[in-house]
C-alpha cells in the first residue's frame, strides 16, 4: 500500500469511528427531545384536564380528612355565615339528563344552589327533585311549558305559574315560593303573582355560547359577594363548567347559597311581586 492509500485508509478509518460517534450522539439527542417533548405534552394535556374537571381535588382529600370529634353541647355550626361572601347559583329550564351531575357535584362540595324548574319536567324527576331538596337545595317555579309569560293573559299567567306548583305539590306536599318570570320578562299580570320574582345580577349567557370554559371565565371573572348567577342545567357545557366551578368559587372563599339563604343571611325579606336580581352589600 503506498502512502497515498495508507493516509486515506487511516483518514477513511477515522472518519467511520467519527460517524458512528455522531450517529450515537444523534440518538442520545433524539431519545432526550423525545422524552421531554412526551413530558411537556403531559404536562399540557394534565393541566387542561385539571382545568376542566380536577380543580379543588387538593382540597377535596383535605375534606376527607375525617372530621375532629365534635365537643359535648358544642353548638351546631351555621349553615350560612352572614359575613361571609356567598353567592346564589340558579338554574333554569331543567331538570335534564345534566342535572344529576350537577347536583351530585353540589352535594360532593357541601354547595347548594337553586333550580327554577318547569313544571312539565317535574315528575319524571320526582326523584332528582327530592335529592336536591335532602342536600338543602332550594326548587323555584320557572312556568309549566317555558312561555313568555308577558304574552298570555292573567289566567294563562296564572295557569302556567299555579300548575307548576300542583306538580310540585304532588311530590314535596307544597308548591315553591320563589318564581323565575321566563326571559327576566314581566308586566302587570306577571307582578301580580303572589310571588316574589328571582331575576340575576350575572349571566353568564350559556344557553348562548355553549363553552364551558368560558362559562367558567365568565362566572369567576364578575362574580362578587351577594351575587345571583344564571345559568341553565340543560347543556352539557354547564355541566362541565360546574365540575370546576363549584370547587373554584369555593376556593375563592365564597359559600355557595340557596336564593332564600342569600337574602334572609342579608336581611332581605322577599315580597309578592317584588324583583330581585342580587343581595351585594
Ligand atoms: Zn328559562
């Protein structure tokens, strides 16, 4: 072999070891990119999950803590701290295949909140009403058949309204005391109901943007102490947002209140024909 060849084979020599090194450097770099890329994706995957669903699971293993021995004649805790921020979670036009869910949620946080049902969806969920009302929510009137109630006539008013309550007597032995007037719409006949009238002071328009995550941006981005919020138990998108909500505002500090708790823990008393839309102080 002459010179010549002999530099070229060594150089040809060097440059296969040099490949092989640069071939395995590539491979250690590809298996790192993938390993933190796969990581990362995780962790992005984990986080919108959590948003969605998980929020409060910290504190929920904090609630099942078992609870300390309460003290001999130990009073009974209040269910409502007057000084406390609370707000009045309202839900209309259900119950649907959605509430359920909602109420489980309701019940797994120790939250209450209250349904303006309608009185033609009242007995084939007799059960779920019941539920709701052992959890200490409140069931509020939202008409039979979902009308606007400023289009009919006194007694098609009074009709609507009062058929509600027959429906609703037929399973609690008595009819509900607050009516939601369907739209926020009234007019005289509408305010002659011997009722008081529960509008809102915070729409999240979920019936309209069906997005539970910007139900939730809605809700936590106004809401502020003695507010009623409304919201419509027949989307999933608010059953979603509710899995997050309800541990969210509770993590925000605010107890989670039935319309009555709300007004009476503010010294309101609810008048016939009176509109309420929240209780700030
Ligand atoms: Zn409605």
């Amino acid at each position: 072999m002459s010179r010549i060849d002999n530099r070229w084979f060594r150089h040809d020599s060097w440059a296969r070891r040099h490949k092989k090194m640069i071939v395995g450097l590539l491979l250690v770099a590809i298996l790192l990119f993938l390993t933190v890329f796969s990581y990362v994706h995780h962790e992005e995957i984990t986080n919108t999950l959590k948003k969605i669903e998980g929020i409060g699971k910290e504190e929920k293993k904090e609630k099942e803590k078992p609870a300390p021995e309460k003290e001999e004649g130990e009073p009974e805790k209040p269910l409502v701290s007057p000084d406390q921020p609370m707000i009045a979670l309202t839900f209309d036009d259900g119950p649907s295949i959605y509430t359920e869910a909602i109420v489980n949620r309701l019940e797994e946080y120790n939250a209450r909140a209250t349904f303006f049902v309608m009185g033609n969806r009242v007995q084939p969920n007799a059960d779920l009403l019941r539920k709701m009302r052992e959890i200490g929510c409140e069931i509020g009137n939202h008409s039979y058949s979902h009308p606007d109630l400023t289009k009919l006539t006194p007694e098609q008013v009074q009709a609507e309204i009062e058929s509600t309550n027959q429906a609703l007597a037929e399973v609690f032995g008595s009819g509900a005391s607050l009516v939601r007037p369907t739209y926020g719409a009234v007019n005289d006949p509408v305010l002659q109901m011997p009722y008081p009238l529960v509008h809102w002071s915070v729409d999240t328009t979920d019936w309209q943007i069906r997005d539970g995550l910007a139900v939730i941006d809605n809700i936590l981005g106004t809401v502020q102490d003695g507010d009623i919020v409304l919201l419509h138990d027949i989307y999933e998108t608010t059953k979603d947002a509710m899995m997050a909500l309800i541990p969210a505002l509770q993590e925000r500090g605010y107890q989670l209140v039935t319309v009555s708790e709300l007004m009476e823990a503010r010294g309101v008393t609810m008048q016939p024909g009176q509109k309420y839309y929240h209780a700030r102080k």
